[in-house]
C-alpha cells in the first residue's frame, strides 16, 4: 500500500511540474493562434505522462525493460495527439476567421450571413446571437432613418408654418405702421388670430419635446371615460357645427381608469379636431369607448375616406401629415405624435387602422385598480 502511495506521489509531482511549465508556456503565447495553444495542451498532457514515468522509474519501481515501454507507449500518443491538437485547432480557427468575416460585413452596414460550415457548439451559438443582433441593429438603423426623416419633414413644414404667418405679421403690421390698412380692426383681429395660432404651434413643440425628454409629468386622478369623452364632445361642438359635421358618442362605456384628466382630454381633443377636419361637410365623426378585459379602448371613427396602406405605420411618427384628397393638412404634423407620447407615458398605446368610409383611431389604456 505505501508503495502504491510514493508511486501515486511521484507521478503527482511529475504531473505538477509538466503543468507548471505549461501554464508559463500559456501565459507567455495568450496571445498567439488557437492552434498553438491547443498543441501546447496536448504536448502539457504527454509531458505530464513522461515525467511521471520516469520520477516512478528514478525511485526503481520500474524496470529499465518497463520504462522502455513506457517510454515508446508515451511517444507514440504524443506522435497521435500533437497532430490531431494541430488538426483540431486549425478547424477551430478557420470556422473563428469564417465568424469574424460575417461579423465584420454586418458591422460595416450589411446583414449577417451564417457561416454554411459546421462548427463547435460554442461558436453555433455566438452565430446565433450575432444573427439576432443583426437583425436588431438593422432594425435600429431602419428607425433611425425614419427618425432622421421625420425630423426632416418637421424642420421644413415647421419653417413653413412659421414663415408664412410671420409674413402676413409684418406685411399687415407694415400696412397700419404706414397707415395704408383699409380696415385697422380687421388687420388687428387678423394679427391676433395670427398670434394665436404661433403660440399653438409653440405649444405643441414644447409640449413634444417634454415628451421626448421624458419630463412629462402626469398629475393621475381616478375619472370615467364617459366624463373625458363628454368633456371632448362638448370641446369640438363647436368646430363641428362649424364645419356642418355630426358629433356622435352613444357607445361610451362608464369604466374608470387613472389619467391626467388635462393630457388626455388633449389627447381626445386632438383626435377629435383632426377627425373633424378631415371629414367632409355632413359627414359624421363617432366616439366610443367599450371595455376589454383590463383595458379601457376610446376610439375616434371619420369619414376622411381612409389612410393609405404605406402610410399607416407613420401616422404617430413627428412631422408626419399625409395628403388627403379633400382637405389640406394643417398643423405642423405634431398633434398624432403628441396624442402617442401623453398615450405611452399613461402606458397605453396608440394605434390607427383603416374602415369603411374613413379610418378609426384607438387608444387603448388600462382600467382603474379597484377600490
């Protein structure tokens, strides 16, 4: 037993100082090829083998007849596994350099194309996930484009809606500073809708960029639905007289929900304001809110004779204002992109699609807790 002992200690020491050595020869080529480090392993395996051999010998517990074959068994699965370690890592790194390849095309703007060649677990699945990243950065590139260009289309219809009342400011404030104006009160009642209507405008932005800042502060209140739709009936009332349209809210559920009663009575608002502005004279606009499940859905229903199909993924994108047929966009194209922001900071969503006739706008938010 004790010899079996000093046998298992020497071949341990033997072992230790081959794995000392190849730790340092690691260390030392961290930075080298795989396949030097895998044929590095290998030579550290057959090392440990030999050296332990022949501490076992050196204390005679071999004979020299056995030590000699030990000494050919040893060297014949070294002559076996340095090749198949140079092998084995030279497979590795050419499915490694085939990896870098496809990862560097998608990194330069291309798409990541899955190495065809098997390879080891590990790198199947970083192919996986580089293919997954791809795709999500290709799909971040998609929306940074269509930000880029929805910030394009705010600059110039906002410097337009700018320039041309500002225009009409000075040429109708030129003409009373000269005395020239026929009807001083209708410059002036002029020059004050004028006003009111850049201090909208100045609104909107303002309220959109605390949006996007995320320092919209919501002041919650627990409220029926039927008192917010009837507040915003009773808001464009007017407007629709004016433009010969009918107001109609008979399906409107009395669910609570908790809201900032201001901000989303401007919600409603200017989903109502748009509908009726864009349905012709006689038409109808209709308000609903019916209950599903945890959710509260308001909808605004027009007669605009609906949205092209492109289009609607951009309706609640900033800037965006459409080209409808009958009644010209108005507005810098911010109120949709307001109404999604105040719908998403309630954690509720926005969303539009086409019916018969017109198109439906939705916002759907989550019912009140109960007491």
């Amino acid at each position: 037993m004790l010899d079996i002992l000093v046998i298992a200690l020497l071949a341990f020491l033997g072992a230790a100082v081959a794995g000392l050595l190849g730790a340092l020869a690691l260390r030392l080529l961290r930075r080298r090829s795989l396949v030097v480090v895998l044929t590095v392993v290998a030579a550290v395996a057959v090392l440990a083998m030999l050296l332990g051999t022949l501490a076992v010998a050196w204390e005679m517990f071999l004979s020299r007849h056995d030590l000699n074959v030990v000494v050919i068994v040893v060297a014949m699965a070294a002559a076996v596994s340095l090749p198949t370690a140079l092998l084995l890592g030279r497979w590795v790194v050419a499915r490694s350099v085939a990896l870098t390849e496809a990862a560097r095309s998608f990194g330069e703007g291309g798409t990541f194309p899955v190495p065809a060649q098997a390879a080891t677990a590990e790198l199947t699945a970083l192919s996986a996930e580089l293919e997954a990243s791809s795709a999500r950065l290709a799909e971040s590139r998609n929306r940074e484009r269509a930000l880029e260009h929805s910030r394009r289309e705010l600059v110039a219809w906002i410097s337009h809606d700018l320039r041309t009342p500002l225009a009409g400011l000075r040429a109708m404030s030129e003409a009373l500073e000269d005395g020239v104006a026929a009807d001083p009160e209708r410059y002036l009642r002029q020059i004050r809708a004028e006003v009111e209507h850049l201090d909208t405008l100045v609104g909107d932005l303002f309220e959109l960029s605390r949006i996007h800042a995320g320092a919209l502060a919501l002041s919650l209140a627990r409220v029926s639905v039927y008192d917010l739709v009837a507040d915003a009936l009773a808001g464009a009332d007017a407007l629709a007289e004016e433009r010969c349209v009918r107001l109609v809210g008979a399906e409107v559920d009395h669910a609570p929900v908790e809201v900032d009663g201001k901000e989303m009575s401007r919600v409603l608002g200017n989903l109502l304001v748009n509908a009726i502005r864009r349905t012709p004279a006689d038409g109808t606009v209709a308000v609903a809110a019916r209950r599903t499940g945890g959710d509260v859905v308001l909808s605004v229903t027009d007669g605009c004779g609906g949205i092209p199909e492109e289009d609607l993924p951009r309706v609640f994108d900033t800037g965006w204002r459409g080209n409808h047929a009958r009644t010209p966009p108005t507005g810098a194209g911010l109120g949709l992109a307001i109404v999604a922001g105040i719908v998403e900071a309630h954690q509720g969503r926005a969303a539009v699609r086409n019916v018969e006739g017109g198109c439906c706008f939705e916002v759907t938010l989550p019912v009140a807790p109960a007491r």
